[in-house]
C-alpha cells in the first residue's frame, strides 16, 4: 500500500514526545470550577446525565449544553452543524468538554474558527485555526482524546474527490485542536453504566498496545507510556475477570490515568490497523468506538502473530503474561479470555455488516485510512483487510 504525503511527514516527525495540555486532577467537579472560576463566559458542553448528580446543585452561571441536543451518537457532519448553530461563535471564550470521546472531538472544534464547510474541514480543504481555550475532563477511561490532537466525525464519503452516496469516519489531524488543560476527576465516571465503560477501556487498551507496536513512529518516551498504560488496564480487567463488573469500582482513577497515558502515547506514535479498519464499520453502521475497535483486535493481533511473533509483539506477549499470570505462549489466548469476561464478543453481522462489505469496506479503509494502515505492525494490503473482515463476519 502506498503512502501519502500526509502518512509520510507523520514517520518524519522527529519530537520524542508530545505533551502539550497542561493536566491536573481534582476529586470533585466543584473543585474544579473553583480553581478554575467557571463563569458566563464558559460553555460547558457535557450531557444531561452528568449534569445532574455532578453540576447541577453548584448553580453555576455557565452556559451549560448537552450533546444529546445535537443527536445521538458520534459526531457527524449534520451533528456539528447544528451544534455551530445552536452555540454562537461569539457567545463564549473558553470551553470545558464533559464527557466520552464525542464531546471531547466536538469541543475541539468549538475551540477553532468556524470553517465554511465542515466536510471540506475533514477532508483537508479547509485550515484549522484555533482561537479559544479549551479545557478537557473525560468521563469515561477510554478515547485519550483529552490529550490528542484528533477530532473524529462520521462524514460523507468520497471517492476520487465525489461524494459516494456512503459514510465513513475521518479524523481531522492538527496540533492546533490539542486542548490547552486536561482535567482528571475519577469521581465523575462512578455513573457511567457498565457495557461503555468496559468498551471504552478496551479502547485504551488497544491504544496502548497499537502505539507499541508502532514500527516506524514509537520513541523511547511513548513506549514508557504505552506499556504503563497496558500494565494498568490489564490489572483492572484481571480485577473485573475474578471479581465481576464491580472491581472496577475502586480502581476509576487507574483506569482514566491509564486512558491519558494511552492517548500521549498514540498522540506520538500513533494507532494503526485496528482503528483503520473500524472506521466504516462505526461510519457505516453506528457501532460505538470501542466496539468496533475491540470486534477487530484479537484477529488484526492473529494475523500480526503470523507474520513476526517475536520483535515487538513479543515484547507485548510478555507483557500480558505477566500482568495475567500465564506463558508468554498463551498470552494472547489468555487475553482474549479475559476480555471476554469484560465484554462479550460479538461478530460483525450482529451489527449489521454485511457480507458484500467484506469487499467494500477495504476499498474505503485504503482511500481514506493511510495514517493508520501505514503504521501497521505488518505490511499491510486489501487482501488481508479482506481476510480480516471475512473471519470476523
């Protein structure tokens, strides 16, 4: 597969590390918006059910709006609109970001002038230009996109510059939509139901494990925080695999430090084959992130085991062994196991993918992934996202 010019300034990028928010962590919301004066001057985007038991009774003077406003799901090109719509370009100065990794990307653009045409933005044809602060406080211990400098929507799809008539996901890539602050409050995720917080932890961990095996991107300083990030997240599900959903309980602050050190990790070196391939699946067929990361991974890991088991990915088998007690030769069946006492897995036809997509799907995923496919652990090609598709229908 060829490399774009875009891909091929992302290998060239010589920065060891990039951290660029400042962070801090609070164990209240209210703590934060003292430090922080919080006033009429700031939108808060979050949603209604975190606004409730955490922001409400503050009486804050704030202009507070939930996502759940602008439509279910993740960003797409009508949801940002109306969202542009609904909050005025010149009714705020700063924006706080309350939640998963939806409103962290829209907070981003809050943050940027207004662009004419949001889906001539996401296909590069229009500058991103960032104007205003923007403070990041995830909810959930999975995106990283707190610390990222990606914005994801699900936009129209195009071919050879025409529309298609299909939908696919696209991340816009600036450092200039990196939030200024990132704020960690563990406490604001004890509300958040079981099955996303399970997804989107199984998110940061395939962050965390795409950044290591990184082949041309990965440094010294990203692969600290890689591998801390998966030792984290493998102590949790270990938790939750003896113990059940509740273990994670204890261990909130773990898990979203875990998903920081996940996302400053892929902010370098970068995620890959994983993610390149789940984006039509969630473009096309609306399946949340982590899901559709997590319905690919153990099959993109098969076949990276085929090509090379030792190198990198043996350096990440033996990780995993020693987080989940077993050989290194059994370390990604045990893996597997235990996320599937986290999460069951369910084929892609059980979220409406279809067979024809099989042949379909790939096309996109080389048109339009090139930052994720070219840092593929192994060379990558249409044939084997053909495979990959096929044996996880």
């Amino acid at each position: 597969m060829a490399m774009d010019a875009f891909s091929a300034s992302l290998m060239k990028d010589k920065r060891e590390i990039v951290i660029a928010p400042t962070i801090y962590k609070f164990e209240t919301f209210g703590d934060f918006a003292g430090e922080f004066k919080l006033g009429e001057r700031d939108v808060v985007l979050t949603n209604e059910f975190i606004y409730k038991p955490f922001m409400a009774e503050l009486g804050l003077k704030s202009q507070f709006v939930f996502q759940e406003k602008f439509g279910a799901g993740e960003p797409s090109e009508a949801m940002i609109e109306t969202m542009y719509e609904a909050i005025p370009y010149d009714s705020y100065d700063r924006v706080i970001a309350v939640g998963g990794g939806a409103i962290m990307d829209l907070c981003k653009l809050l943050g940027c002038k207004r662009p004419a045409s949001v889906h001539e933005l996401y296909f590069k044809r229009e500058p991103v230009v960032h104007e205003k602060e923007v403070i990041a406080i995830p909810t959930t211990c999975g995106t990283g996109s707190e610390v990222t400098n990606i914005s994801v929507a699900i936009v129209k799809d195009e071919k050879d510059g025409k529309l298609t008539g299909g939908e696919t996901k696209l991340g816009l890539v600036s450092d200039d939509i990196i939030p200024n602050k990132v704020c960690l409050v563990p406490d604001l995720l004890k509300t958040l139901p079981y099955k996303p917080f399970a997804a989107s932890a199984i998110d940061a961990l395939i962050h965390a494990t795409e950044s290591f095996l990184s082949p041309h991107r990965k440094t010294v300083t990203s692969e600290m925080f890689s591998v801390k990030a998966m030792e984290m997240i493998l102590e949790g599900f270990r938790r939750i695999a003896l113990e059940g959903p509740d273990a994670r309980i204890d261990y909130l602050g773990e898990f979203v430090t875990a998903s920081l050190f996940a996302g400053i990790a892929f902010l370098k070196a970068g995620c890959a084959t994983v993610h390149g391939m789940s984006f039509p699946l969630g473009g096309t067929y609306h399946v949340p992130h982590g899901e559709s990361n997590y319905a690919l991974f153990s099959k993109i890991l098969e076949l990276y085991d085929e090509y090379e088991p030792a190198g990198e990915l043996g350096k990440f088998k033996e990780i995993v062994a020693r987080c989940l007690g077993c050989t290194k030769d059994d370390a990604l069946r045990t893996l597997n196991v235990t996320l599937e006492k986290v999460l069951p897995l369910k084929p892609l036809h059980e979220y409406g993918f279809k067979e024809e997509d099989i042949k379909s799907f790939p096309l996109s995923v080389e048109a339009n992934q090139q930052r994720l496919i070219t840092n593929s652990y192994r060379p990558w090609s249409i044939e084997l996202s053909e495979r990959v598709y096929r044996e996880c229908f």
